[in-house]
C-alpha cells in the first residue's frame, strides 16, 4: 500500500461585502475562477489562494505582523506543525494579493494605508508585479515600502484536508475578510480566468446545478455564509476568531469511495443545518 502524500500547508480569503439594498441576499462573496490547465482543481471556481512558501515562515516577514499575535496564532492553529501557525495568515496576504490585487497591509504605527492616494495604489501594484515577477520576497517588497502585513481583518471560517487517496494534498486554512472600503478586486490571469461577485446562496444552487464546479472548501463556505442575514451578524459569529467548520473527519477512507455526497448535502436553499 503507498503511504499517502503528506498535505502542504494552504491558506486561503474570503472576501465578503454587503450586498446592495433590495438585493436578494445580504452578502455578496467574491470567487475565482482557477485556469482549466492547472493541476490542482483545474477550471473550479474557488476562492483566492494558494501553498504557504516558505518565505511566509521567514522571521523577517513574521516580525512585520501586526493584529495577530505569534502566541495567538499557534493556539488556534496547534496542529500545524513544521512551520509557524502565523505563516498561514502570511500567506494569505500574499496570495490575496497576488490573485486580486488587494493587499492588508499598514503604516508602522498601525494607521491604516489609503489606496485611493495614487501613491499608496501604485507602490501597491508595484509591489504585486515584483512579487509576481520573482524580483524578491515578499519580506523585502513589504520592507522596501516601509509597510506592515495588518492582519487584524482576516478571520478564521475553516480548515479542509485533501483526501489522503489525492496524489496532491494540502491542509488549508481559509480565513474571511471584509472588502477594504478603498481597494475592490480585479481579475489577473496568470493563475484564474474569472473573477466575480456572488450572492452566496446562489452560487451554492448553482453548484448543486451543476454549472459551477467547486471543492467542498467552497461549496461548504457558500453554504455556510448563505445561513447570515448581515455582515455585521457574520462577524459578530467570528468574534473568537476559530474556524467554525472543518473537512478532516468525514473523509474516513472505509466509507470515502462509497458515500454519497450528492444526496448528503445541505438544502438546497443554502441553509447550513445546526453549527
């Protein structure tokens, strides 16, 4: 028998607004589309992310923290191990901004940075370039603004383990994260192909329709956010900062071939039966 593939540490956002007033639903989430070429989940809708590098772990780019303490990180993280627990919010900000050009980011004394400055966008998206480019780590792009990682926004929502029959596996961390009012993503095609706002229950209809294809990690957070009737009622339910749902125990392998996940999933209507 192969042993099975030991899971690389993942970490992604999921950005959430407010839906306009007389909208049908109360939130709108933003997902992605990953390119049909990829080898992981090619051509399913997702949401920004990717592997934590090890320059994530790097002390440079962890003593530019803030918001989230090391100490406060490994204890809602304390299964993790062989990186620091603060590397996932790390990663996070990193690929959030590699895959819609948002960046959490703050002054040293913790003010918040303005990006309708055209300073503060274009050092933004020169940051993003660099960064995509390869020209250096993300420690040193951040240190060359003069920035810190503010990570005071990103709130724990999950924790999913790829299947150990999956010859690629990843342990990951998804974190929610309301839209900054001064940034909005965009579409960038090195790695998604689509890029789009979506009222969370419509989206999980349409997953159970067949016209989005999704890994639980997504079809269970539309699900999950479809049950709020407010951002403010969302954040408040993520006050302690844990994740509230996880896809570890239910991919026993006895039952895994055999399950039928189709029929045992949540209603329809986007609902997510008792937490």
């Amino acid at each position: 028998m192969i042993a099975p593939v030991e899971p690389k540490p993942a970490a992604s956002v999921v950005l959430v607004r407010s839906a306009p007033a007389g909208a049908p639903e109360p939130l709108e989430v933003y997902m992605i589309r990953r390119h049909r070429s990829m080898k992981f989940l090619g051509g399913f809708y997702a949401f920004p992310g990717g592997k934590v590098d090890p320059e994530d772990a790097a002390p440079e780019i962890l003593a530019r923290c803030r918001g989230v303490a090391a100490p406060e990180a490994e204890a809602l993280f304390p299964d993790d191990a062989g990186a620091p627990a603060l590397a996932f919010w790390v990663a996070a900000v990193r690929e959030l901004l590699e895959e819609s050009g948002i960046l959490l980011a703050c002054e040293p004394a913790g003010g918040r940075l303005d990006a309708r400055a055209p300073r503060v966008a274009e050092a933004i998206e020169r940051c993003r370039k660099a960064l995509m480019a390869g020209e250096a780590p993300f420690a040193r792009l951040v240190a060359r603004e003069g920035w810190h990682l503010d990570l005071a926004g990103l709130r724990c929502l999950s924790h999913f383990v790829t299947p150990r029959s999956s010859p690629i596996r990843f342990t990951a961390r998804f974190f929610l994260c309301r839209v900054p009012d001064d940034q909005a993503p965009r579409l960038f095609t090195e790695e998604t192909s689509e890029g789009f706002w979506i009222h969370p229950g419509a989206g999980y209809r349409r997953f159970l329709a067949d016209e989005l294809a999704m890994a639980e990690p997504a079809e269970y957070g539309l699900a999950y956010l479809a049950q709020f009737a407010s951002l403010d009622d969302l954040w408040t339910a993520h006050e302690d900062r844990r994740h509230k749902f996880h896809g570890i125990v239910d991919r026993i392998d006895v039952f895994w071939d055999s399950f039928d996940w189709k029929a045992n999933r949540f209603p329809a209507g986007g609902a997510v039966p008792g937490r």
